[in-house]
C-alpha cells in the first residue's frame, strides 16, 4: 500500500522505514498505530538547505544568477527536479542578462538606465523564482528546518566576482587601446 511522507509529501510504501526522497524516518509503533497516527514521519534527518530568503538577498549583490543557482541546489535536495531545472535556467539566463547589462554603457545606453533595467530583472526574477521557494520552504518546514553555512558559497562568488571585475576591465582596456590605434591609422 502506497502511503505518503510526512516529511516531504512524496507517495512511498507503507513497508519501507525511511523516506528514499527525503530520508525522514517513519516513527515507531505497530501498523495500526501509525495508521491511526496519520502516518507521521519524524524530520530527524531532513537534508539542510541554504535559506532561500538569504539567497535572495544576497541576489542583491551577486546577481540573480547567484540566488538561481543556489536554489535550483536547494530544490534537488528538497526532491523538486522539474523546479531545480526551472532554476538553471535562470541561473543561465541571469548570467547572460548580467553580462548584456554591464555592456549597455559601452553601446551608448546611460549607466542610470542599466541599473534600472538590472533592477528590474532583479525584481522580475525574484516575484517569478526568488519567491516561491522561500513560500514553499515556509510553508513546508516554517522556520524550523537544517541549514547549510555560507562561507563556502559567498567566497565562491566574491572569487567570480573578483574575477569577471578582472575580465571586465581588460576588455575595456582592449578596446580603448584598440580604438585609439585604429583612430591614428
């Protein structure tokens, strides 16, 4: 008989000890004491996860490709692999849309209008992706549930960030050398 988790709602058999998707395990007592539990699962071994609202906010600094890729992280551990994949590719989209964005002002377009269409990726990316994680893992967990340290992630970014700082200025470099030499020729 299939049963389901009370951990993470997935169907499972009602003959296994632990969850396969969440690895929450089943609490003690004959069948029919769990049955008439309504099946609770204890969360002693729920996977952590990074806070989904910090990842937002920290999408205010690194873009929002960081967020989107820390939480298409977080939607595989919580067992979402439609919602993880849907993540990537905003991960990838915002890396594309962080990159035409900062060229803006070498095609002309003033730095105040580049920020306000950043911020306004950054706002249509966090109503459309940001956000409902954050609304799943309240509405699943509250505010009661493991989570992973940002040490490792954040020195990751500030490293990439570092170094698309580094790219950015030689290319500009190359450019202005470039067009001061075609200018004398």
């Amino acid at each position: 008989m299939l049963v389901f988790c009370g951990s993470c709602g997935k169907r499972i058999s009602d003959r296994v000890g632990v969850c396969p998707f969440c690895s929450s395990v089943r609490s003690q007592g004959t069948h029919a004491e769990r049955a008439q539990a309504g099946e609770i699962w204890t969360t002693a071994r729920r996977r952590p996860i990074w806070n989904p609202n910090a990842a937002c906010n920290w999408s205010l600094f690194f873009s929002p490709a960081f967020g989107s890729y820390i939480h298409s992280l977080n939607w595989m551990t919580l067992n979402e692999p439609a919602r993880a994949r849907s993540a990537k590719i905003w991960s990838l989209v915002s890396l594309f849309m962080t990159t035409m964005l900062s060229l803006l002002p070498l095609a002309g377009v003033g730095q105040q209008a580049a920020r306000s269409l950043a911020l306004l990726y950054l706002l249509i990316w966090y109503f459309a992706a940001g956000r409902p994680q954050a609304r799943y893992v309240k509405e699943r967990y509250g505010r009661a549930y493991p989570r992973k340290p940002w040490s490792k992630p954040l020195l990751i970014a500030i490293a990439l960030f570092v170094a698309y700082c580094v790219v950015a200025v030689v290319v500009v470099m190359t450019v202005v050398a470039v067009g001061g030499l075609v200018g004398r020729g």
